[in-house]
C-alpha cells in the first residue's frame, strides 16, 4: 500500500461509515474488493501477455545480454574470472603450492587445505565420470545382448486365419456394446 497508515485507514473506514451507513457498508466493501480483485487479474493477464510478447519477439535475450555487457563495464575483473569459468567450467582451480610458503605458516595452512579440497573434488569429479561412463557402456551391452536374445525367443508367428460370412453373424465375435450407438 502506498503509505497509508493505520490512522489513515481508520479515517477513511470512519467517513465510509458516516457517509454510506452501517446497513450498506459490508456490501461496500465486497465490492471495493471483487473490483480490486479483477483489476488484478485483469494487471497480470496483461503482464503475462506482456512478458509472452517479449519472449517472442526476443528482449529477454536482448535484455539478459544487456544485463551481462553492463556487469562486464562495472567490474572488469569479475567479468573476465565469470567468462573463464564459463569456457572451463569449475575446473578452473589455481594450483595453490603450499611448499612456497614458510613451513608452519597460516598462508601454508590454507594453501593445504585449499590443495586438498581441490584435489577431492576433482578425484569425486572423475569418479562421478567414471562411473557415469561405466553405467553407459552397462546399459548398451545389455541392449545388445537383449536385441541378438529377443529374436531367438520369439515365437514363430501362427498364419491368422481369416474370417468368412458366418463369422460375422456369429453374436459371440460381435463387439461388445457399450450404451452409446454409432452410426
């Protein structure tokens, strides 16, 4: 609400009430409020219809690449480590070598820890694709093995045989009825 107040709001339900009357005041206000419902509804169908607009025409692209020029000119810096980290991906870990840092040191201690980290996740990376390679080559194998399997257990296909006039007036072959009629 637009800085209305409580005191505002009891002034203005105090004036309703001197002006309209206690009998016709709660039909008032359902009124104030199915009106102030539709033109909500009516405010999002028109946002929606809006937003649907610009995605076809392509202004979210548009806007989305405006958006990411803009952050590229504010910080430079951000801009360059986000588009290595697009072209790389999180594999993008600078090596920390904690034998630089004097032994016993805090910036040894993080290096450590840092070089440590790196290196679970990226043994939990290869693992992860490892492991997603294994089950691919698991599924295909046995695909095959199941398609060279399904034509030697199939059964030989028995001639169908075809039905003559005195199938047709038999009432057991007839469809079943289902309380509709067709034409």
């Amino acid at each position: 609400m637009p800085d209305i107040g409580w005191m505002e709001l009891l002034v203005i339900g105090i004036v309703a009430l001197i002006v309209v009357g206690p009998k016709d005041l709660p039909m008032m206000f359902r009124k104030v409020g199915q009106f102030t419902g539709r033109i909500r509804a009516m405010a999002k169908d028109f946002q929606r219809a809006m937003d649907e607009a610009a995605d076809e025409s392509g202004m979210t692209e548009l806007n989305r690449d405006l958006r990411k020029a803009a952050s590229y000119a504010s910080s430079p810096r951000k801009a360059g480590m986000n588009a290595l980290k697009d072209a790389f991906g999180d594999d993008l870990d600078l090596e920390l070598d904690p034998d630089k840092y004097p032994e016993g040191s805090q910036s040894r201690k993080l290096a450590e820890e840092k070089a440590a980290a790196a290196k679970a996740r990226k043994d939990e990376a290869e693992a992860l694709r490892q492991a997603k390679i294994d089950k691919t080559i698991a599924d295909k194998t046995a695909a095959a093995k199941a398609a060279v399997k399904a034509p030697a257990d199939a059964p030989a296909k028995a001639p169908v045989a075809e039905a003559g006039p005195e199938a047709a007036q038999d009432p057991a072959a007839a469809p079943a009825r289902n309380g509709t009629t067709q034409s």
